[in-house]
C-alpha cells in the first residue's frame, strides 16, 4: 500500500549494534524467533579480506559490525562494517576503477526514475559501488508480464517496483542508503526528488513525465541520461553544463511539458517518433508501433536489450562522475549490429626469420681490424661510434646521436669505444698491424679513439683476437651452479691486469636481492615514457635491419614471455599501469634471469674526479678491462651477459631525474643499495654489470652494421 507517496511495505534493512544497549534487545528478540532464520558471514568475509593483494587500510574495526535483518525475507546476517564489505566486494574492480575512482564515484547521489530499465540501472550502479545514495521512484507495480525484462520473481507480483529494485540492492549492500518515491514523480514533488542529486537517469514511460524530469535537471544543472531499449540508443544531455541546452538535444522543437499534456496522443506521436529516432529504429519495433493498441498491449522489450541499458548509462555515469569527456548527445550500442559484422580473427602470424646468410669475413689485414672492432658490444647493440680509415690509422668517433636515454653523459658509449679500440688493437697485434694508441675528449659527448697502423705485434693482445671474434651475450636462464672461487679470483686478476677491479657476489641471498633491484629497475625503464620508447626501438622483429639494435632472438624469451612482451610493448597500457603505481610483474624476466645466475660480478675502476674533463678517456679505457673479463668468463666456460640497470651510469646528484623525473628518488636508492650489496667503495666507479653461471648455447648471435672500405684510405 502507498500513502501519500511512501510505501508500508519494506525496503530497507533494520540494522543492530549489539553493543548498543537500546538495540540489544530487539535484536536478541530476533535471533531467538525460530521463524528467522540467522546467518553470521563476519568470519568468512574477514578471510576473504585477508586474502586480498594490497589491501586498503580501514580504519574501522570489530566495532563496526553489524547485525543486519531483512524482514521481507525474515533473514539476519551478522556482517562486518562498511569498509571491508565495499573493499571487499569491488576489488575486483580494480584496475578498471582504482580505489581513488571508486571512492570518487561512490559519494555520488544518483536519481533513478522508472524501474524497468531504471531497476537494471539502479542494480549495475549499486553493483559497481558507483553510487553513495540511490533515489528510486515508480508508482507501477510488478506484474507478470515485467517478468520478462524486470529481474523480480512470482514473490515480487503485486510488490511496487522501486521497493522491488531497493529490496534488491538492499541484499547486495545493506549500508547503501536507497530512497524511493513510490508514487513516482509528478509536477507537485518532481524538484524533492532532484533536489540532492548529482546525476538523473531517466527511464519513465510517461512522455511527460520525461520532458518535465528533464525540464527539472536543467532548472537544478543536473546531467541528465537515458537508454532507450531499441539498438542500444543512448542519450546524454549535460545540463550541468549546458544550462541553457533545449531539452530531447531540441529535437521538440520548443515544446514544454505543459504543452505536450495539452497535446491528444495523435499530436503526440509525431513528437515520439522524432525523440525514438523513427528512421533508425529497428524493424522490429517500428513494425510493432503499428499494432500497439490493437495486438499489442505495449511496446516489445527484451531483457537482453534491458540489461544493456544498466551497462550503457553505468559507463556514462562513471564518465561524468569523474570528470572524463562525456557530451551532450547520443550513441547506439546496437548488438544486432554488431552481430551481422561478426568476422573471424586474424590468425596469429608465427614469428618466421629468413634463413641466416654467413656474411664473409675478412680474414687479415686492415679490413680484419676494422671487422673486429665493429664486434665490440654495446648497449642494445647501438654500436655508438663510426670507423674511419686514413693511411695511418683508424680512428673511432663516439656518435652521440646513437647514445640512448640511459647512456648519462654518453659514458655507456665511451665504455662501447674503448671496447672497440681493444678489439682493434687485438686484431692489428694478430696481424702485425700494431701501432701506437690515443684517446681523445674535448668535452662533453666528444671521444676519439686512433690506434696508428704499424708493423708491430704483442702476443698477449693477439691471443686475445679470436677470442674476441667469439665473444657474444648469452641470456639464456643459467643453471645455478656454483662457480669456483679460484675461476672468480682468476677473473679478478684479469680485470688487475687492466687496471680495474672485479667485485661479485655468489650467495644466493645476495643474488636474489640484486634480482630484485634489477626488477625494479626494469619496472622504472617501462614505466618512463622515454625509457620504454627507447627499450622497444632497440628491438629487430622479422623483416627488420638486424645489423643494429637486439634481433629478438638474441633475448632467448620463452613463449608466455614472448607473449608478454606484446603488452608490455604498448605505450598506452604503460601509462595506464604508471598512473596506477603498478607494474611489479614488469621486471619478472630480468628477475627470474638474474636469480639463476650462479655469480653477479661488476667491473669497477677509479672514479674519476667530479666533472673531469678525462672522464669519457677513463670510461674507454675500462672497455678494455670489460672485454679482457668478458673474455676471460667466456674461456672459463661461462656464460656472460651484461646487466644494464636504468642507474648504471649516473655518477652525481641530479642526473637520474633527467633520466626519470619521476622516478629519479627512486632510482637513487636503489643504486645505493645495489653498490651496497656488491661493496662498491665511493672510490671506484662500475663499468658494467655482468650475469655469470653456466647455461646452454645461445640462438642466434648480433648482428653488426657494415664497415668502411679498407681499400678506400683517406
């Protein structure tokens, strides 16, 4: 029964403090009434809490509970408080609506009109956690015939259909306030029902009644939306910011909701069939409107098409509530069409390589050296400088425009020439090219390495020729097995000899804790615009020039991190995952290589002073003690591959926030507790990072750009 508006049947749960003494009673009443039935969920709702990744902290506690009856259904539960139960219930919301969004979202009031497609509404909304108050109205009661498309049961026949839908999200959430206008809404309570409110959503039968809920909504500046249950037709009319915006987008011409009562339902029909969109309606309904009245009681509606309208005006009301671009206007989100366009997929293309080429190599002479400095490694195979041959010598040139984001100061790069000066100086002591040897820096970003063409030779340096020849990165997953401490100390003699030191760490402790600095690390470098363009630019697919940059091959990605490297590669997910502070999952592969590593071992050498204009000299002259390592390892029988985290070459304060603004805190501390683990005294400066362990043989090798014509000497 309604009187004066307001329903005697009801709508909303009695909720019970039982610590309140003038609530105990009534409540130790219920749980003693055999006719009611008592279920307590606290304990098993806190476990599913418990088990939640990255909870948010409540500041509620046991006090908060609740004892919560249902007199429709003669049922009282026993349920944590607000917090946790709303936690709980839409965290698998996220990352779809953050915490911050849902919160956002959920201190909206929202009004509903009409409950048939406005129950489907009410429900999403309230499912979602999209809404803090819910303001329902409908005078109609359920019928049989609503139980096509309203989601109410034979208990609910004769039941008002706001009370229906309130008792609903009553059982989903019982501390969501609902309100209902039983009566519906009419001219004399129409601003009540608005008045409060931050989002209308219109779904009424009575035409009127729709011009006047939305004459209402622009008196008060209310946004204003509807779903029309035909081909998905949604409407949207931002009055809040559009106050002056004619109601239906205009389409009435002018006319008010005065004038249209006037109106006889022939006036009207012109008028329907204009706001219905008559050109555009379904053939199934605009041939229905020919029978209404005459075959059929009213207009078709399928549940299908109903519960689309609460998906529909729920994705608006999340675009309005948080201020996401939304205009005034209309769309169709029309199923059936999308239907008829139904096609396959495309089948996924196999990464298919062509068949490798042996590239013939020069085997002697000027062109052999040449050859053997171009193999020198660098970062994401950038290969950094330029080889130039004159009569005398042949000079290698940093080229700062090769050198990446990462690379501070071009040191990486200076670190690749020095290499590459080795791997020459090698050859020509092979060959008896041998002359003498200089570095160059006249400032920033500017290296040159000439090595002079002689006759002489050195056979330390020649024996380390065709080493260098076979040198190559392996990221294949290493076994683990420990590597002899003798073999270490042997490398670090090695790095001596080069006046550099070798430091490393074998414990598996200390390796999963630099795995885990390297993940984070890698997480940064994803997460950073820049970064992660630069990251993706290195990399050669199928069809690509492999001569520079990392042939994918060469990464040794088993298929699912394959497959996540098609999502890590989108720019758009990364800015998704940075503005949600995520991404942990990101650094997993540099994680899981580093952890079955048997040793991490870094090249180190005197650092040098701040702002020393032989900076890049010293970072060059450890290429050398980086390829007599690398070498060495590789003699060893290990597998060597350099480990570049985003810190690497930053050397004073300030720099990793030109590498990382955002991130550069960041950063900083986890360098610090990177030389931290490896014992990296303020002394010593490190050349490069280097995985060590036993693991089988690589794919596929790099590939290098071509190299000068020898027989061309300027």
């Amino acid at each position: 029964m309604i009187e004066n508006g307001v329903s005697d049947e009801p709508f909303r749960p009695v909720l019970f403090d039982e610590f309140d003494s003038g609530q105990a009673a009534g409540l130790a009443q219920l749980l003693s009434d055999p006719a009611v039935e008592v279920r307590d969920l606290r304990e098993d709702l806190r476990a599913e809490f418990a088990g939640l990744l990255s909870p948010p902290e409540l500041s509620e506690s046991s006090d908060s509970d609740r004892w919560v009856y249902y007199p429709w259904r003669r049922v009282v539960i026993a349920l944590p408080g607000p917090q946790l139960l709303r936690a709980v219930r839409l965290d698998r919301n996220r990352n779809n609506l953050t915490r911050s969004e849902q919160e956002t979202l959920g201190a909206q009031a929202i009004g509903v009109v009409g409950q048939s497609v406005g129950h489907a509404v009410a429900h999403v909304l309230a499912m979602e956690g999209t809404c803090g108050l819910l303001r329902l109205a409908d005078f109609d009661t359920v019928e049989l015939s609503n139980l096509n498309r309203l989601p109410g049961t034979l208990f609910d026949i004769g039941v008002n259909k706001a009370v229906v839908a309130a008792r609903r999200i009553a059982e989903l959430d019982p501390y969501l306030p609902v309100e209902i206008f039983a009566a519906g809404v009419d001219d004399a309570n129409i601003d009540d029902f608005l008045t409060g409110l931050d989002i209308v959503v219109e779904e009424c039968d009575s035409f009127d009644m729709k011009l006047a809920v939305r004459e209402g909504a622009r008196r008060l500046g209310l946004p204003l939306v509807m779903h029309s249950s035909d081909r998905g037709l949604l409407d949207v009319e931002r009055f809040d910011l559009e106050p002056e915006r004619a109601p239906f987008h205009g389409l009435l011409g002018g006319v008010t909701a005065a004038e249209l009562r006037g109106l006889s339902t022939r006036d009207k029909t012109p008028l329907m069939v204009r706001i219905l969109d008559g050109r555009n309606l379904s053939a199934t309904l605009a041939a229905s409107m020919v029978d209404i009245g005459e075959t059929l009681n009213s207009w078709p509606q399928l549940a299908s098409d109903v519960q689309l309208g609460g998906s529909n005006v729920a994705a608006a009301v999340r675009r309005i509530g948080l201020g996401q671009k939304l205009l005034s206007g209309r769309t169709r989100v029309d199923i059936e069409k999308g239907l008829d366009e139904i096609v396959e997929p495309a089948l996924r293309e196999e990464l298919e390589w062509p068949d490798e080429v042996e590239e013939p190599r020069p085997e002697s002479g000027v062109a052999a050296v040449l050859d053997c400095a171009q193999r020198a490694p660098s970062g994401g195979n950038a290969q950094p400088w330029t080889l130039a041959v004159q009569s005398d010598a042949i000079t290698i040139s940093l080229v700062p425009e090769r050198s990446p984001l990462l690379d501070i100061g071009c040191r990486g790069s200076a670190l690749s020439v020095g290499a590459a000066m080795y791997n020459a100086r090698a050859a020509a002591a092979a060959f008896g090219l041998l002359g003498d040897s200089e570095l160059h820096s006249d400032g920033p970003c500017q290296l040159r390495a000439v090595m002079r063409l002689g006759q002489g030779s050195d056979p330390s340096l020649a024996s380390d020729y065709r080493a260098l020849l076979a040198r190559h990165t392996n990221r294949r997953p290493g076994s683990g097995d420990a590597i002899p401490e003798s073999v270490l100390e042997t490398l670090a003699e090695v790095a001596a000899r080069a006046d550099a030191g070798l430091r490393w760490v074998s414990d598996r402790a200390s390796i999963d804790r630099i795995a885990e600095l390297m993940a984070e690390s890698d997480r940064v470098r994803y997460l950073t615009p820049r970064l992660h363009e630069e990251m993706f630019s290195e990399l050669r697919w199928p069809g690509d020039d492999p001569r520079t940059g990392l042939d994918l091959r060469t990464l040794e990605l088993a298929p699912d991190e394959l497959a996540k490297l098609e999502i890590g590669r989108r720019a758009d997910v990364m800015d998704l995952v940075r503005k949600w502070q995520g991404g942990i999952a990101l650094g997993e592969v540099i994680r899981d290589r580093v952890r079955t590593a048997s040793s991490v071992a870094v090249v180190t050498f005197p650092a040098p002073a701040p702002h020393d204009k032989a900076e890049l000299v010293a970072y060059a002259r450890a290429g050398e003690a980086v390829q007599r390592v690398w070498i060495g390892a590789e003699r060893l029988g290990l597998a060597v591959q350099p480990v570049s985290p985003t810190f690497l070459y930053a050397r004073r304060p300030g720099e990793l926030s030109a590498v990382s603004r955002e991130f550069a805190d960041r950063l900083t501390s986890l360098q610090d507790c990177f030389l931290d683990v490896l014992g990296v005294p303020e002394h010593e400066t490190v050349a490069v990072v280097l995985r060590l362990g036993y693991a089988a043989k690589i794919t596929v090798r790099s590939r290098r750009l071509p190299i000068p014509d020898a027989d061309n000497r300027g």
